[in-house]
C-alpha cells in the first residue's frame, strides 16, 4: 500500500502500479515511466500492460492498480455504477483527446465512393452515403453490414453511433455493432468478420498498410474534441494521497511538454515501441504522433493537427463539458436513464480544479477550440445544462427520451 | 429456472490444461453440465446455444471485453452480471483477480451455490499456477544439472581431476564468489565455448 508521507526528495521512492493498454495515448503516460519524470517526482512506477478494459477497469476499482490509462466513458460509467459495479473515479488529467480513427474494407470504402454526393472526407457525405449503402444492401437481402468497436462504453462506440444516427442509419437496427479487442481488429477486417470499425491508433494505419482498408474519417472531423483516454484513480485513493497525485500530475505534465516538443519525436516514438509498451514499429507511431496518416493503400496522406492531442491545445486538463457529452450519449442510446444526480455525478468525474491546484491554469486554453467544447460535425452545439433538450431533436435514439 | 436445476457452467479458457484442471475440479464438486470453450469464435452462438448460468473466463482473455457487450446489447442471452457486483465479497474478487479468472452469473442465483463455483475456480487457478511453477523450477533444475556434468567434465578432462574433486570445486569457487554452482558453471561452460569455438 502506499503512503506520501516523504516529500519529494526524501527517503524512498512511493512505488505505484498503474495500469495501461498499449495504444497510443498511453503517451503521456509510458514517457512519465520511461523518460525518469516520475522517478523525478520520487514515485516508482511499475507499469502493467493489461490485455482488457474490463480488466484494466477491475484492477483499478479493486485497488490493484494505484492508476490507469483508462477509457473516458469508463470512468463516468464506473462512477454512475452503469453495467457494473459503483466505484468513484476521478479524472485529473487527459491522456488524450480525440485520436481514434473509422477504418472501412476496400469494398465498403469503393460502395460508399459509389453513393457520395460530395467530398467522402466530409463525414455529412459519407453518412449520407453510409445511409444509400444500408438501403440496397437491404433491399437485395444481404446481411446487415458490421462494425467494429472497442468497448460497450467508449468514445469510439458513441463516435460511430453519433455519425451514422446523423446520416440516417440507426446503430441498433440497420447495422451489427460489435466489440472486438484492438489487436484482433485488423484480422477481423482482413477474415471478412467486419466491414469497418472505430479504434485507436496504430491498428488503422496497420489494416491500410496490408492495402486492405481505407480510414474514412479521423474522429476530430466528427467531434473537434472528445475526452478519449484520462489518468483515471479512485476517488477514495485521491482523497487519502492528494500529494502523491499531485506529483503524479507533474510527472505527467513533464511528459506531456517532452512528448509534443517536435524536437522529441524520434525518442517518443522509441520509447513508444518498445516490446513491452506498444510493440510496433517506431514509424507506424510517428504517424499518429504527427497527425498525418497514410489512409488509403494507394499512398494517399490526410493531416490534421488535432488527429490526436496529447496536451497540447489545453487537452490534458478535464473539461467537465465532455463528461457531460458522455453521459448524453449514454442516455442517447440507452445505457443510463436521465437524472440529476448522475449528471452532477458524472460533472464531478473530470476535475479540472484538481488540475489547475497542481499545474495551474494552461495559458493555451481553447485557443481555436469549439464554442460548446465539443465541436460535433452535426446537431446543435452542446449544452450540459439541457441534456433532453439537445437530444430531442435526433430521430435515431433510445428508450423514453 | 428453479434453484434446485443443475447449474450450467461455460469455461472460457485458451490454456487446454488449465481448462481440464477446471474441468475436473468442477466434476468433482458434483457439477454437471459443464462446457468448455478454448477459442472465441462464434461466442454469442455459443452461449446462446448453451444458456449458462454461470461463465468463468480467463484474465488473459482479450474476449472479456466482448462478453460484457453482449451482456449489455444482446436481446437473445440471458443477461449475465459480473461477479463484482456484489460488493460484500470483496474478499473472493480479490481472490479471484489474484488467481486470474473472472466469472458472470446470471441474476437471481442463490450466493451459495455460486460460491462453491468460484471458491472451486480459484483453488483450481491456483493449483495450476503452482503446476506452471513447479515445471519451471524442474525444467530449470534440469538445466542446471545438465550444466554441471558439463562442467565437471570439463575440468575433469583439463585439470585431470575426478568427479569428485571436480565438483568440489566448483562448489568451492561458487562459496567464495557468493555466486550459486549453477552460475560457475554456466560461466565455465561459456567461457570454453568461446575459447574453443
């Protein structure tokens, strides 16, 4: 178990366990590790690799991990106890916003070019188009198409949803939504199992490098910023060892300031690659670091400078707006009824004020971020105070709402 | 279903011994309608097929993640909960965790009978993680023999001294280095390897 009662400096380093899933937003986190900046702060950190989210999960509620890279979604839902277990988690710091990617086969991709009216990188075309697929695949009685997803309560499961629900197809009912891990993604495009799926860097870059799959979209064209992964800790554990995760979140600032310095790249990337952290090529990595992505097997390139933000931009402090967005989608599509006190409840999960107390207030904050924090591609902007009213107009949705 | 119903455990495990460990743990503890599962594919059909009560899953199994969607979205599966969410056992989740298994029961069942499912899970988990361990420490203990004879006879053949005496040194050079036998003589052996090769 662990105690702060040593300042910095002094006596032994604090050993902790965190736990983390090898993808790319684990940047922050890895680097923190392997960079020396949290031995810096006297903390000795064993990272764990872990194969699962529901394991990553239950490690962290059962106070097996100190910490964890863990799913945005998953923090509120642990805290709102929906699907699981209650457990109070709190959300100091972003690991990463926005990132993942919409990889379809080489056929879907050739159908959808077929029934876009418009630029494809355009996600209102390419639902639109989705929609126009759909349709005559029903209306010559072929299987429902399939995507795949990484987890039940994800950004990527909500990603998917709000983007074909705003063409016209309706998750539930017009496609298969299924989970699938990560690293069997690629293997499930290339077997025929799935026509396209949601996930996090490198496996989209991977399945275009077989020549097997095209991205469609970076979800920053669907949403400009969504909470993707956040240093997730139990509200119990914050509440005995506010020192410890204060320096925990210095040791991630620092992290943090290496990984976006450009001059640092090539050593992140190594770090990154490394067997026992993601396990891919240095190269596949930088891809994502620099937001420029090959995303069709011809060679075509597609940059952005917000495909995946690992602090920059103000992204490493919570903003509670996006744990309320979260928490629409999840009444959206019917895993949380709507009420006060789970909205109050899932508010509270992100905490900025922690953040800032620790780091103090990031002096690049919103600078080009979307007026309502979220940015969506379609719909209204986003209010938080008006979860019903912002959800009433969509057709495609679930339950009593 | 009435309590009194055999209970039907699926085991989802890719490790064939462990499987058969569980396997005949749960046969012994007068449980019956057991079906074992080594690989994912097909999973929904599967559990559709034999509607367990209970599902016992391995931790190493990226597939944990696909099971709780369909627990959640499935309109065809009875809707199995994980075993946390009884939140006075924790002592048994811990257990549970430590040993590597999870498992998802469907609702409603008594807590007794579930208990013995999972108390006779971990003890068997366990009891192959100490097989694991002990075929290491022989397969290694094997090794190590092997690398002394070497040895021995190395020094018996250069020095012109029998077994004896040449395992007497060894173990002497090993006391005086604070190193174990082992090691002196994987160095030895080494160390030949490249002046002769």
């Amino acid at each position: 178990m662990t105690t702060d009662l040593s300042p910095v400096g002094t006596g032994a380093p604090v050993p902790l366990k965190i736990g983390f899933i090898p993808l790319a937003d684990a940047a922050a986190l890895i680097v923190a590790v392997d960079k020396g900046f949290a031995r810096a702060q006297s903390l000795d950190v064993e990272l764990v690799r872990e194969i699962s989210w529901s394991n990553v999960r239950d490690r962290l509620n059962i106070g097996q991990f100190d910490a964890a890279h863990l799913l945005a979604p998953v923090a509120v839902a642990s805290s709102l106890g929906l699907g699981h277990v209650r457990v109070p988690i709190l959300a100091p710091f972003n690991l990463g916003l926005n990132g993942n990617a919409i990889t379809v086969t080489t056929a879907l991709h050739a159908a959808l070019r077929c029934e876009a009216q418009g630029d494809l990188a355009d996600p209102r075309v390419s639902a639109a188009a989705l929609a126009r697929v759909v349709a005559a695949r029903k209306r010559k009685g072929r299987d429902p198409l399939t995507f795949g997803m990484t987890f039940p309560y994800s950004t990527h499961n909500y990603q998917l949803r709000f983007w074909m629900a705003s063409g016209g197809v309706d998750p539930d009912e017009d496609i298969r939504l299924v989970v699938l891990p990560p690293p069997y993604m690629v293997e499930s495009i290339a077997n025929g199992h799935v026509d396209a799926f949601c996930v996090g860097a490198p496996w989209n870059s991977v399945a275009v490098d077989l020549g097997i799959a095209h991205i469609l979209h970076f979800v920053s064209e669907i949403l400009e910023r969504a909470a993707e992964k956040v240093l997730a800790v139990r509200s119990d554990w914050a509440g005995r060892h506010p020192e410890l995760l204060a320096r925990l979140l210095k040791a991630h600032a620092a992290a943090v300031a290496y990984v976006e310095d450009i001059a640092n790249r090539e050593d992140v990337c190594r770090i990154l690659a490394a067997p026992n952290r993601l396990g891919v090529a240095p190269e596949v990595i930088r891809r994502t670091l620099d937001g420029r992505l090959k995303v069709s097997p011809s060679g075509e390139l597609r940059a952005s400078d917000r495909y995946l933000l690992i602090g920059r931009k103000g992204a490493a402090r919570p903003d509670p707006v996006q744990a309320a967005w979260l928490y629409a989608q999840m009444i959206r599509w019917g895993q949380a009824p709507m009420s006060q006190d789970l909205l109050t409840a899932a508010l509270g999960v992100f905490r900025p004020d922690i953040y800032d107390d620790v780091l103090g207030a990031p002096s690049d904050r919103a600078a080009g971020a979307p007026a309502d924090g979220i940015g969506a591609f379609a719909g209204p902007p986003f209010d938080p105070h008006d979860i019903l009213g912002h959800l009433a107009p969509w057709r495609i949705k679930r339950g009593a709402i | 279903m009435t309590s009194e119903a055999p209970l039907k455990i699926l085991v989802i495990d890719e490790n064939p011994i462990r499987r058969a460990i569980l396997d005949a743990g749960l046969k012994d503890a007068g449980f019956t309608d057991i079906t074992l599962m080594g690989d994912t594919n097909g999973l929904l059909e599967r559990i559709y097929t034999v509607d367990p009560d209970v599902i016992i899953i391995d931790l190493q199994n990226p597939s944990r993640d696909v099971l709780e969607q369909m627990f959640q979205v499935s309109r065809i599966v009875r809707r199995p909960i994980a075993m946390f969410v009884d939140q006075s056992d924790r002592a048994t989740i811990e257990k549970a965790i430590d040993a590597g298994v999870s498992a998802y029961i469907v609702d409603g069942l008594k807590r007794e009978r579930v208990r013995a499912i999972l108390d006779m899970t971990i003890s068997r988990f366990g009891a192959f993680e100490r097989l694991r361990a002990e075929l290491e420490e022989t397969k290694s203990a094997l090794k190590e023999r092997k690398v002394i004879e070497k040895a021995k006879g190395i020094l018996m053949k250069r020095r012109g001294l029998d077994e004896e005496a040449a395992y007497a040194l060894l173990r002497r050079t090993a006391m005086s280095k604070g190193k174990r036998i082992g090691d002196i003589a994987d160095s030895l052996v080494s160390a030949i390897d490249l002046l002769e090769s």
